[in-house]
C-alpha cells in the first residue's frame, strides 16, 4: 500500500461550522504534513508532524488544528473559517522528513474545501 | 531562506514537440531537487529527483532533468511530448540539512499538450 488516503475528498462549509479533514497511510511513514494549495498556486506548508510530535507550524492561523493521533492518522480540525481559506488541503507523507536519498514524499489527493 | 523560481507559467506545445522547463533556485549550500507532476484531478506525483552523483537524472515517463551548479538550475527536459503529458509541472527544493520539513516549490509551470 503505497497510498496516502484524504477525506472528504469535497467539503463545503459555512464560516461558524466546525469540521475535520483526515489523513491515513500505512506505509509506516513518521513524518506527515499539511499543505494548503489555492488555484494556479504551488503547494504552501502548513504544518509537519515528525514521531507523531509538531515539528513545524508555518504560522498557520489558530483556526487550523492539527492533530496526529498515531503514526497512520492525521487530522486538520477547521473552526470558525473564512472564505479565503477556501483552497485543495493536501497531506503528505515520508518516511522520516528527515531527507536521506531513498526517502520519498508521497502526496494524497487532497480535501477540495469551499467556506461559504 | 530558499526559493525557487520557475520563468514559464504556461507552456502549449504540439504532440511530439520536444519540451524544456526551466527551474531556477537560490540556495548557497548543498540542495536537493525534485519535479513533481499534478494532473488534472489527480495528486501530486514524483517525476524525478537529484541528490548526488550524475548530475543528468531520469525520471519516468520519459522525463530527465539536468542539475547544473553553477547556473544554480534543474530543468526538466523530455524530447517528445504527448498529450497525456499536460498537467501542472512543480520544481521544489530541500536542504538536506532540513529535509521535506522545508521542502520549496515554485510556483508550477501549467503544460498544454494539443493533440
């Protein structure tokens, strides 16, 4: 299995709503992330998780939370959010994040979120 | 900080046209650099990759890239697209120091292969 696995894959939600976004692989990867990617844009990180501990967080706004269950899970709980978060959520994987040569970061095909 | 850089932000060729992206980074160290691919609807996905050694690397489908230091550049190159080819193509960019936590992308070059 070489999947990283999002859902929802669509998810439309008004601005007092609160929702989550899930992440799943079983590739016994350690490091997992968060991207956030409007429209004609480039994948921006949000957030990395490394042995299940928040290594990374790119100033991301406290309406994003990120939560790492266990070393297969990742979860993006949304409250309160704004139109302009509106963007593809994608999550990501590898092995250690710590870049050797035959690590590979495997992309998941993301959350198409709307915020109304 | 790194970044990168990548001059076309649209590219229409042809089926059989040969194709070249151009990808440029700052960086003064040791780099990493990959091309990712993005087709429509689907997920991001590796082409190729250099970490050391050949500094011309293939990828799949066809795809090669050339690492050249001292124009601080690694463009993907393929002599003969096809019009399942067209996608949005990313350059990105690591330390090895820092590893995917700080990998960079730019800003993607949008592919149109007309049959």
């Amino acid at each position: 299995d070489t999947e990283v696995t999002q859902t929802p894959k669509h998810l439309v939600m008004g601005m007092t709503n609160k929702k989550s976004l899930k992440c799943e692989q079983h590739m016994g990867h350690r490091a997992m992330y968060w991207y956030k990617q409007k429209a004609k844009k480039p994948p921006e990180l949000m957030f990395v998780y490394s042995y299940e501990k928040l290594s990374i967080n790119e100033s991301v706004p406290s309406r994003f939370s990120p939560e790492c269950p266990n070393s297969s899970l990742l979860n993006l709980h949304l409250h309160a959010l704004q139109p302009e978060d509106s963007a593809l959520y994608l999550c990501a994987s590898s092995q250690t994040g710590q870049g050797e040569a035959n690590e590979k970061l495997f992309f998941g095909s993301g959350t198409q979120l709307s915020v109304l | 900080a790194q970044s990168v850089s990548q001059h076309n932000h649209h590219v229409i060729l042809s089926e059989a046209a040969s194709l070249e992206l151009g990808c440029n980074y700052s960086y003064g160290g040791t780099v990493n650099l990959f091309w990712y691919v993005q087709y429509p609807g689907q997920h991001l996905q590796l082409l190729l990759k250099y970490f050391s050694g050949d500094p011309l690397v293939k990828g799949i489908k066809g795809f090669e890239a050339e690492f050249i230091k001292s124009k601080f550049s690694f463009n993907l190159r393929k002599p003969s697209v096809q019009w399942s080819d067209t996608a949005e193509y990313f350059c990105a960019v690591m330390s090895p120091n820092t590893g995917f936590q700080k990998l960079v992308f730019g800003t993607g070059t949008r592919l149109l292969v007309s049959p």
